[in-house]
C-alpha cells in the first residue's frame, strides 16, 4: 500500500472510530436482539443464543430504561413490541430527549446525579413495585444508568450522593470500586431493582460499558446479584482515604451495614433472582471486530490488543508509547499496521484544569510518540464524552508535542493541571462527535503508516 500522508490517517482514524460506535448502535442492536413471532419474544445475546418468553403468559408489560442509551433502545423496544406495553419510564442524559410512544421520558444529570436522576429512579421504583406475579418488567441498561437512576437509603441525601460520587471520581477509583460504593447506598442499585420487581417476571436487556462485562457492575447492577458487601465499600473509601471527608450520613450508613443494622444488597441464590434474566445485547467486543474488518477493507493489517485496557492513564501512555516504537519498525517494512484496544482507564484529579481520562492519555503519550512518522493514535469514549467536556477525546500524531511547543504551551505544566483538554483544543486535537447514544467504554486506535 502506498504511503499515507498524516492528514488522511486522522480521518481514517475518526471513520475507524465511528465505524466501531455505528456497530454498537443502540437502536441497531436493541431491534437486532428482539424478534416476535406471534406471541412469542425471543431475545439474543452477543454469544448467539436464544431466549423465549411466551407473551400469552403475562398480564402486563412494563417498560423501564435508563442510561446513555435508555432512549435509543426504548424507541427500538417499542418499535418491536408496539402496544403491547403497557405503560413505561425512560431516564436520559440531560439533551438526550427522544420522542416514545408508550412510555414516558424524563432528562437527568450524569455524572453527578440531580434531582431528577432522584424523580425519575421514584418513578421507576413505584411502577415496578406495582407488578404483579403475571406481569413482565423489561429493563433496558447501559452505562451512565448509575447516576441518571439515583434513590439513596436510609438518610441518606441527594446532595450526599453528589459528594462522594465526586470524590471517587477524583481520587482515582475505579468503575467497580465507585459502583460498590453506590450500591450499598442505594434503594435500586446492588439488585435492588429486581427485589422491587419480585415476583414478577424481570428482563434486562443491557449494554455493557465495564470491563467482562460483569452484571454486577454494569449501572450499578440493578438487577444482578450482589457479591460486593458493606465491608467492601468500606474499604474502598479507606484505601482512597474518604472515611473522614465522605458525608457523615454514608459513612453511617456504611458502618450500620457493617454492624447489621442496615440489610445487605441480594446476593447470588436470593429467591428475588428466581424469575430474573440478565442479557448483555452487545459490548466493546464489538465494537473492536468492526473496526478490524473496516481497518482491513481500507488496507490495513490488523492487531487486537484486548477490550480490557485500565489503570492510571499516565501509566497506560507509557505502555501505549513503548509498543507504539517497537511497531514502529514492523510498518516501515511490512506495511501500515491498524492497532486496536478498548476498556476504561482512571485518572486521579489533583489539579483544576479540565479533561477527562481520554484527554489526560493522550496528553501523557504526545511526548512518547514526538517525531515518529506517519504516527496517529485515537482515545476516545463511545459514549462521545470524555469526562465533563464536550469532546468524545483526542486524536494525536507525532507532531502534537512540536505543534504544542511551536505555540508557547507547556503540556507538562497541563498534565501537572490535569488540564489536558484546554491546550489540546488549542493544538486541535480534540475529537468532538456530540453524544452517539450508546456506551461500550473506550477505544484506543493506534495507526502506524510507512
């Protein structure tokens, strides 16, 4: 293949990137997974099996969504299943508004949770509450569920949940340490949802935006079994140093459910679990194989790395920058190489800039990848936001760094800031899509030309 100029391997990379979030649609893969033939629904997984559910066997339908992608896969459901729902209550990101036909939609605050993340989880609460032994309560989830669907315990306040879901995403927690933490908080979280559907009937059909998909995790899992305890959550706050700065009401409630005073989230083999089913409808597995096969199409050889990339972003840059040379070699001689990851990196926040985890990666690795040709790596979410910005995350190359210099800013004073998204704006090297309505994590795209 010829040489590729480093313009046209940034546009490669964005298509490559949106190919990837095109594949995991939500509206696509919702419709995809549900099929009725006369009064039978059946549902698939991403592993290909079938589940039926006989219709004639349920008195109502009840309809319950909430997530990045609540309003895409709430349209596709009723698309499918019509009037055959009963009634519904769909909770989305604040400018996610979608048009429903049977169920009503409400507009909520991610990642702090607002009072109508508070209106909408009551409402969901008290419509599933209300099913009966012969009804049926479909869940549609998908990552951002945990903050747009918040019902605290106990005594606890909206504004406490606010705190300390600010202070985990600051120090550095990971999504199942903040997601253990808030389900031991919380009236729906932890499987606090399907013990408020019990004994109907509950099918959650779900996106999955953590690493293996685990149920538990997965917005909270409000309708998985909870193998975390209060001791777990404990621990996280004091290993994160919280237990004297998180508010005086959770930290009581921890230590009541410590002491068994307060009743732990269901756990596996609870009979609330009985008539429960859990179906992961598609994840950033997907994702990875699309853009694989449009990599190929476009002349690239291929590389999967794994749909399990985590830790520190600084960290994450320095392994990303030393195989990043290594390969470098391979596509001078071979030919251009397409390399390809996803999964959820953290960052902890020291400064007061502005950026958010895709941002602070690509900030880190700029100087590992300078001068190196024909050099672009993208770090972007599929959700299209990057923390609290309005970029989905960067695509950089080897020239950042000089491009940077050549404009008097200092990257290593931003990194020290934690401002990774204002000086990247100014390189432009931002990658801004506006919100895609779905969410499988992240995805690194790294493309080596001759």
């Amino acid at each position: 293949m010829c040489s590729k100029t480093l313009h046209k391997m940034r546009m490669e990379a964005k298509d490559l990137f949106m190919s990837g979030v095109q594949a995991v649609n939500a509206y696509d893969t919702t419709r995809q997974s549900l099929c009725i033939n006369e009064e039978t629904l059946t549902v698939r997984d991403t592993l290909g099996r079938y589940i039926p559910f006989n219709l004639k066997e349920f008195r109502h339908i009840f309809l319950t969504a909430f997530g990045k992608a609540a309003g895409l896969m709430a349209r596709a459901t009723e698309d499918i299943l019509q009037d055959r729902i009963t009634t519904g209550v769909v909770v989305v990101k604040h400018g996610n508004r979608i048009k429903l036909n049977r169920s009503h939609l409400l507009e909520a605050a991610h990642p702090l949770p607002d009072k109508h993340s508070l209106r909408g989880a009551q409402r969901i609460a008290r419509l599933v509450s209300e099913a009966g032994e012969t009804d049926l309560v479909l869940c549609l989830l998908s990552g951002g569920g945990s903050a747009l669907c918040t019902l605290p315990d106990g005594n606890i306040t909206l504004g406490d949940l606010r705190m300390v879901t600010r202070q985990l995403l600051s120090c550095g927690a990971n999504i199942h340490e903040v997601n253990t933490l808030r389900k031991h908080v919380s009236q729906i979280k932890g499987g606090g949802l399907a013990r408020l559907a019990y004994p109907a009937t509950a099918v959650s059909l779900i996106i999955s935006d953590v690493i293996a998909d685990r149920l538990d995790s997965i917005a909270s899992g409000p309708t998985a079994p909870d193998a975390t305890t209060f001791q777990d959550a404990y621990d996280i706050m004091k290993k994160h140093g919280l237990l004297e700065t998180v508010p005086v009401a959770i930290r009581n409630h921890i230590e009541a459910g410590l002491k068994g005073e307060v009743p732990e989230t269901p756990k596996p083999g609870d009979p609330v679990f009985e008539k429960t089913n859990n179906i992961i409808i598609t994840h950033n597995l997907d994702a990875l194989r699309a853009i694989a096969q449009k990599a190929v199409q476009i002349g690239y050889r291929t590389l999967m790395l794994t749909s399990r990339v985590q830790g520190d972003t600084r960290n994450v840059a320095r392994i990303f920058g030393t195989m990043i040379k290594d390969l470098s070699d391979s596509a001078r001689s071979q030919g251009p190489i397409c390399i390809i990851a996803g999964g959820e990196m953290t960052t902890r926040v020291t400064g007061k800039g502005k950026g958010g985890r895709n941002c602070d990666f690509g900030l880190a690795l700029s100087p590992l990848i300078h001068g190196l040709k024909n050099t672009v790596v993208l770090s972007a979410g599929t959700d299209g936001a990057d923390g609290p910005t309005d970029a989905a995350g960067v695509i950089i190359d080897g020239t950042t760094l000089h491009r940077l210099q050549s404009m008097g800013l200092d990257h290593n004073a931003a990194l020290a800031d934690h401002d990774s998204y204002s000086i990247l704006k100014k390189s432009g090297d931002l990658l801004v899509t506006g919100p895609t309505g779905t969410n499988v994590m992240d995805l690194q795209l790294v493309l080596l030309g001759q």
